[in-house]
C-alpha cells in the first residue's frame, strides 16, 4: 500500500489566504479539442461525472456551483472510477493547496479533465486564474533528514510551528502534485489541465513517476502558468506513448533559481534508446529561467529521452561575459549528450549559448557528460546569444535584441488569450 499524503488531510484547519481579484477579459479564442477530449465536439468516449470546486459551495456533494466543494483535493477525490471522461471545473481565486492527488487516472479515448473557468462560460460567475499557491501560510515543511540515507531527495515532513511561515516552500518533494520517493504521479495518466496558474513551492504543476520508473505516462496541460524554484513543470522518469505524449501547450512556465538540476523546465523519461518519437512537447510555449530553459537528467544518468519544441520562446536570463559565471545552456544536458535529442521547429532561444552543461561555479551540477545533445530544425529556428558565442549548425543568429519576445517574460493576463477554454454545451451541467 501506497502512502498518499494531502495537504488538506495533514493539516485540516490551516486558513486560506485571501482570494485572487477578478480580471476582465473577453472570450478567449476556441481551441481545437483532442479527440479524447471530453469537451471535444467529436468526443465518443465515457461520458463521466461533472465535478465543480468553489469557495463559494456549501461543500456538499459538488453537484453545481451551490453544492461545490471548497476544495481542489475534494473535487478530485470525488471521481468516482477509473473510466475517464469526468471533468472537475473550479471557480476562479486562490487554493491553498499542495500535494493534489487523483487515485482515479483516465482512460484510452477518454481523458479526465481539471479546468479553471477563467472566462466565466461555464457558469462560476467569476473571471480569473485559478491559483494554486503550495506555499501553505503557518505550515511549517522541513526536508526529513531520517531518511536521506534511503533516497537521493529524502521527503519532507511537516513540523509543529507556532510561527507562520509564508513564502515559497523550497523543500523536495513538496509542491501541487503529490509526490514522493513511494508515491508516483502516475494517477495523473491521461488527464488535462487547463486554466491552471501554480506557484509557491518547489515547481509548478509536474509528473515524477519516482518507484514507477519506466512506466507510460500521457497527459495534456493547455493554457496554464507554472512557477516554481526548481522548475515551472518537470515530466520525469517516464516513457511516452507514441501517439499520446506528455503535451504542454500555450502555457508559461519559469524557475526562479539556478542551483542542481533547476531549468525553466525539467523533462527526464526513461528510455532504453532513443525514441523515434518525443516523451514531452511544448507547443506555443514561453519558458523563463536565470540559466537553463530546457534542464535533461543529472550526472551518471543513463537512460534516454527525447523532447520536442515547437512555436515556443526559450529565454535565460544570464547573459554573463565568459570571465564571469555564464549561463551553462539554453538546453542543458548533465550526461553524455547521445541522451538527449532536442526536435526544434520554429523557435526563438535567448541566452549565453545554446548547448551546455553545468558548471562548478554557483554550486551548480558538475556536468560527467560528453558532447551535445543531437538535434533537428524545422522552419526558422533564431537564437540571440553572446556575440563571442557560436550557434550550432542550421540556427539563425539574432543580430538585434528580439523585443516581442522579451516583452513576453513575464506570466501572461489572463485576457491575453491564454485562458481559452474549449467550451461545450454540455460542460455547463452534469451528464
């Protein structure tokens, strides 16, 4: 038996932080919807259980907006079975929540689906993020010492405190997905996210499938932002499916810091070649970092993983001059470079320089590997680095700083475009 830990069942009383302030916006633009999608207008699969979460609900049975839970975690738990097809709509504002669970993944043909209603079409009344803050005010998490001697990253425990602790929990294993040494996020096979904005822990929304390496793992996140110190979102240990991979599109994701194996995201499957096909990809994406945007794997790491970019903005923010502490990579590689494969298509990377490893220097990861990583271009792929810096062949260099990008660092309003909901008419009501 599996331990699953909650936040919400580890600490029931904690006292939610003030709630996030609507922002008008128009309708955001129709997406074309998976066909596994169970708001897609082709959609045969399961027709589940519709879920809502608000902090306006009498947390009842979450039947409709007036019965809704008060909880993300209670939405989730409220799942009913394995089948797929049910969806979970929560209200716009702040959930202080961590360590979400499902126990309930979806199906072939029939994703599970998690959305914020950011444009207010599916009846929450509201407009706005959802916000996950996993910075838990008045929890006090310390990493578990006890154990390091049995794990790389030992867990973390929770400590009595009579002193609040606000601020971002930098501790392992702590963040808005549960998480742990003995407990894989592969309950989050075949699901989507949508409308998400994670914050305040270690990293954003991610999938580490920890004492269930290898396994497959599919699942799609659209239109979310993800803020962490370690990454914005991480997919690790897995093996995708050829014709379902691990997707992330028109999200933000950045990391606020730049020791270990940090990068804007963090992707590590678990391949024993090299696939003809990606593990992750990241279509329309802007990714932020102060060193790498792209981080693959650690030292004496020997399994392969494959991760495609396609119309998305890769940008570090460490620009140093060689006698300083450069910038290790846009994409970096902490293994022999044979273990990475990058597919780029139509992609704009801002940094020191486009290939590395990690650097003694800042206590980052002391790169074991050998060469770079292999790499494909599709259409026009630009990079504007170091002038003193060479650009790998078929790389287009930027001569002039490259504005429209950079005026995208930071997350997105949520009446830019990227709370675009696929709507049907029947989310609005349960089956």
């Amino acid at each position: 038996m599996r331990r699953i830990t909650s936040f919400h069942a580890v600490i029931p009383s904690i006292t939610l932080v003030a709630q996030c302030a609507a922002v008008l916006l128009g309708l955001g633009s129709t997406s074309l919807a998976e066909p596994w999608d169970p708001v897609a207008a082709d959609y045969s699969g399961n027709k589940g259980k519709t879920i809502y979460v608000s902090k306006l609900g009498d947390n009842s049975d979450g039947s409709s907006w007036e019965r809704a839970f008060v909880t993300i975690q209670a939405g989730l738990l409220a799942v009913p079975n394995d089948e797929g097809g049910h969806r979970v709509i929560v209200r716009p504002d702040t959930y202080v929540e961590a360590n979400l669970y499902t126990g309930r993944p979806g199906a072939r043909g029939s994703y599970n689906l998690l959305v914020g209603d950011g444009d207010g079409t599916l009846g929450s009344g509201a407009t706005g993020w959802v916000i996950v803050d996993t910075s838990c005010p008045g929890v006090a998490v310390r990493v578990d010492t006890s154990l390091a001697h049995q794990f790389g990253n030992p867990p973390f425990k929770i400590i009595e405190s009579d002193q609040p602790e606000s601020g971002l929990k930098s501790v392992d294993w702590w963040g808005p997905t549960r998480c742990a040494p003995e407990y894989s996020t592969d309950d989050w096979d075949r699901w989507i996210l949508r409308n998400l904005y994670a914050t305040g822990s270690e990293g954003g929304f991610g999938l580490a499938m920890t004492d269930r390496e290898g396994a497959e793992l599919s699942w799609l996140m659209e239109n979310c932002v993800g803020i962490g110190r370690f990454s914005g979102t991480c997919a690790c240990g897995h093996v995708g499916r050829r014709d379902e991979p691990v997707t992330f599109r028109r999200c933000y994701f950045a990391n606020l810091d730049w020791w270990g194996d940090a990068g804007g995201v963090y992707v590590r499957a678990h391949h024993k070649s090299m696939p003809d096909y990606p593990d992750a990809v990241f279509e329309d994406c802007t990714i932020v970092s102060p060193d790498n945007a792209l981080q693959c794997a650690y030292p004496n790491f020997d399994m392969y993983t494959r991760v495609k970019f396609k119309d998305c903005r890769l940008v570090t923010l460490n620009f140093s001059q060689p006698g300083g502490t450069p910038g290790s990579g846009i994409i970096c590689c902490d293994i022999d470079g044979k273990y990475l494969h990058v597919d780029l298509e139509d992609c704009v990377l801002m940094g020191y320089k486009v290939f590395g490893k990690g650097s003694v220097q800042g206590n980052k990861i002391a790169g074991s590997g050998e060469g770079d990583p292999s790499y494909a271009i599709k259409g026009k792929v630009s990079a504007y680095v170091h002038y003193q810096q060479p650009l790998p062949e078929g790389f287009e260099r930027l001569g002039l700083w490259p504005v429209e990008v950079f005026d995208r660092l930071a997350p997105p309003k949520v009446g830019n475009g990227m709370v675009a909901a696929v709507v049907s008419p029947s989310l609005s009501g349960s089956h």
